[in-house]
C-alpha cells in the first residue's frame, strides 16, 4: 500500500516498458492519497477481491489521507497500455480522464461519492453526488458569463478493448466511449446529476448490451456504431477470453463467467467465435436507459430484446428508454425487434426495417414514427395526455399494429393495413398505396380530411369518421 497525505505527482507501474513473463507488473496494491495528478497502471490494475477491503485499488480523498484544497478528492488521469482495469478508482469529487488502449475495463468499478466505503466489493447501496452543477451564475451587476463545467467523470475512452461487467458510478459525466473495441456489455453507468445533459456513451463493436444506463435527469447521446456485420469474438486478444485456457479466473480465483470473459458472455468458443444474430455489430440489446428529464438521440444498427418473457410495455422487459420529458431522436437503421418506450414527448422514431415486440407509450406530442419495413401486430402506439398528438405515422409496408392517440392524427401513410388506429379527435390524412385488409380498423371521432388506398378496401374492413373527405379508392371498395 502507497499512502500519502497529499499529493501524488506521478506513479508510473512497469516504468522500464519491458515484459517478465509470469511477472505481474501492474498495480497489486492500493494507492490512496489526498489528490493525484497521474498514474499509469503498468501492465494493469489487478480485481478488488472479494471483500469488505480492496486487494488492488486507486483513492483519492480517502478518509485517511482526505484534505481540504481545491484539489482535494481529485484524480487527474490514469493510462494504461496492453493492460486491464479491474480494481477500484474511487475519488471523492472528481476523476477526469481514465485512458485505455489495448485493454478492458472487467469487473472493474469506477466511482465518485462520498465515501470510500461505498468502493468495497461488498457494497450494494450508493450515495452519490454531483458535486458542482452546471448552471449559469451572475457577476455582481446580474450579467450572466458561464460557468466551468465541473463533471465528476470527465471521459473514459478504451480503445481496443471494451468494457465488461463494471461499474461507473458518479454525479454526471462527460463522455464513456469505446473505440476499435468489442463495446460495453453486462455492465452499470449510474449518475445522479440534475443538470448535465452532455453525456455520451458512443461504442462500436458489437454494442451495448444488458447494460443499465442510468442519467439522473438527462442525456445527450447513446450510439452504438456498426452496420450489423459479423464480428471475430478473438479480435482483442487473450486477456478477456481466459475460458479458452482455464476454467477459473486469474485474477479473481473465481469461476469464469459472462461477467469476467467474452467467450462466456457471447457463448461463443475459440473454434466457433463468429456467429451471425450473435456477434454482429452495432446493436443495443437488454439494456435499460433511463432519465427523468431529456433524451438526445439513441443511434444503432438495430435495438432489440434477446427472449423477453413479458409483454414490451411491462417494467420488467429487458429492453427499455424511459425519459420522463422529452426525446429527441431514436433511429436504428436495421430493426427494432423488442422495445418498451415510454417519454413525455418525441420528435423522431425511426426503424430501418421491421418494428416488432415494441410498445411506444407517449404522454404528449410524438411527431414522427417512421418504420421501413412492417409495424408487427405485436406493437403497440400510444400517444396520450392533453397534448397527445401524432403529427405522422409512416410504415412502408404493412401496419398490423395498434394505435391509439387521444388528440388529432395528422398523417398516416401505409403500404398497406391491416392493424388499428383510432384519434379521439380528427385524422387530416389517410394514405394507403395497398390494400387496406380484412380486420383492419380506422377511426377518427370527428373528421378523415383525406383518404386514398391504392388497392382495395377488403370486405370486413372499417374506416369510420363523421365526416370523411375527399376519397379516392383505386380498387375496389368491399366494405358492407
């Protein structure tokens, strides 16, 4: 253990750069100081353990060597090259940069809160503040100037690598990005903050999956880059794939499991490490985003429940963005195959293809839903509440899902349909290029402004209004 009551300049572990094998020459012990400006971790940062007490940590502002400068509580940076983090970095008030390439994060947990027992292994409640907001203060004479911005994480970026089976915990951050890696899986990013709303968490690789990302209030960006193409498990070395060679963790003692090792993660083999709807790249899958406030825009190759067991707009689905004011953007290029959605307002949902197993819940204005390919019976629109209005509803092939908006609908444009819609008030317009089938249910309370299907309106299918506009029907109209 390295200990000091102030300051540490530098610590740099493996400072000769050279590799004795069977040696490990990272970081085995704790460091705890004051503030710290700069660590390298060698050739890593061994795991925590499993106790009350840390084997293997980084502190700054604990309890026994905590000061009172300005700096007090702070860590600088932290690098690491061809090595892995999985011990504790605590800090009291901030850490600003963490720096990995040729590594992971695994079974690592990264935190900034108010006491160093909050970093112990057996730790599962978590008192977390920010620290300084970032809002607007005024000179003397009321004139606003703006305010540095204070975030407790400032930015971890792993390169080469990935992030598996952590923790990053603090009162808002920055931005959490992955590059070149595998992407970020089974893992928590908890913040607490009221009024940052410039965090990103950007990944390529195969993506984010059964990750929980907690904003506090809001949220810039979730992006995970890819175009759905097959990704080799092996492409980032041996370190996260020990089950090709063990049955038990090295660091750890502990058996080896989707927490600690990709193979094990992925359920793929070192004979068998692409495997296509397994490793492809660029999807968000089981995971939970949530905030109280604002979403920016969530981008993906495809967003998507594994096997869910209950129905999309249950609490417990396994795939859910909950922001309780407002969202952006949501756009995935290939599918959403399993969402549940819930937000105050909308301006743009998009899906590439099909859009299946998916429960929107809107309780105000949704201003465009837009899906590439068919909107499956087993999905769900709900646009609610006073301001309850969908300005368009596009599907470019079949609508064969339900659809229910308590004020006006401005445009539906369908290929063709077969599901319901229903405005508690008017539709302004109604296009089909299709058939509109058998079973099929349309229905405004008060006016349809204009309806055209391209094809026939089949026998047992309603399209009912008070007043309906002009109409135009191709083919041939079938209705009783």
């Amino acid at each position: 253990m390295l200990s000091v009551s102030g300051t540490i300049g530098s610590v740099i572990a493996n400072a000769d750069a050279t590799d004795s094998k069977r040696v490990f020459e990272g970081i085995s012990g704790n460091i705890v100081a004051d503030s710290i400006n700069r660590i390298d971790i060698g050739e890593g940062l061994a795991a925590q353990g499993t106790g009350s007490y840390s084997f293997a940590g980084i502190y700054a502002g604990a309890a026994a060597a905590a000061g009172t400068s300005t700096n007090s509580g702070k860590i600088n940076f932290i690098t690491g090259n061809n090595a892995d983090l999985s011990g504790v970095i605590y800090a009291s008030n901030q850490i600003q940069t963490i720096s990995i390439n040729n590594g992971s994060l695994i079974g690592a947990r990264i935190l900034v809160a108010t006491g160093v027992d909050q970093a112990s292994f057996l730790q599962r409640g978590f008192t977390l503040t920010d620290t300084q907001t970032e809002t607007v203060p005024t000179t003397g004479t009321g004139t606003a100037r703006p305010a540095p911005i204070h975030y407790s994480i400032g930015r971890i970026n792993i390169i080469n690598g990935g992030i598996l089976g952590s923790q990053i915990l603090g009162g808002d951050f920055n931005t959490i990005s992955v590059s070149k890696g595998f992407g970020i899986f089974s893992s928590s990013l908890r913040f607490v903050a009221q009024f940052n709303s410039n965090g990103a968490v950007i990944t390529d690789g195969m993506g984010i999956r059964d990750t929980t990302i907690s904003a506090g209030a809001s949220l810039n960006i979730i992006e995970a880059k890819g175009m759905g193409e097959v990704l080799d498990a092996r492409s980032w070395g041996n370190r996260i794939l020990q089950s090709e060679r063990r049955r038990f963790d090295a660091n750890t003692g502990r058996l080896l499991n989707a927490t600690y090792d990709l193979h094990r993660y992925l359920g793929t083999s070192r004979s068998n490490s692409k495997i296509s709807g397994i490793t492809n790249a660029g999807l968000i899958e089981d995971s939970i985003i949530q905030g109280s406030a604002d979403l920016g825009s969530v981008n993906a190759y495809m967003i998507r429940a594994r096997s869910p067991d209950v129905a999309p707009s249950s609490g417990s689905f396994p795939m859910r963005i909950t922001f309780a004011n407002s969202t952006n953007k949501i756009t995935a290029t290939s599918a959403i195959s399993g969402l549940g959605l819930s937000t105050g307002r909308i301006n743009q949902l998009s899906s590439g293809g099909n859009m299946e197993r998916t429960s929107v819940q809107v309780a105000g204005r949704a201003k465009v839903i837009a899906v590439g390919g068919n909107l499956r019976g087993s999905s769900t629109i709900n646009v609610s509440g006073p301001e309850g209005f969908l300005d368009r509803l596009f599907v470019r092939r079949g609508m064969f899902g339900t659809v229910n908006v308590k004020r006006t609908i401005g445009s539906l444009e369908f290929g063709s349909q077969g599901g319901s819609v229903q405005g508690s008030e008017n539709i302004t317009n109604v296009r089909v290029t299709g058939d509109v089938l058998t079973g099929s249910f349309t229905r405004a309370a008060r006016t349809i402004g204009t309806l055209f299907v391209g094809g026939d309106v089949q026998s047992g299918a309603v399209i009912q209004a008070r007043n309906i506009g002009t109409t135009t029907i191709v083919g041939s109209d079938l209705r009783d």
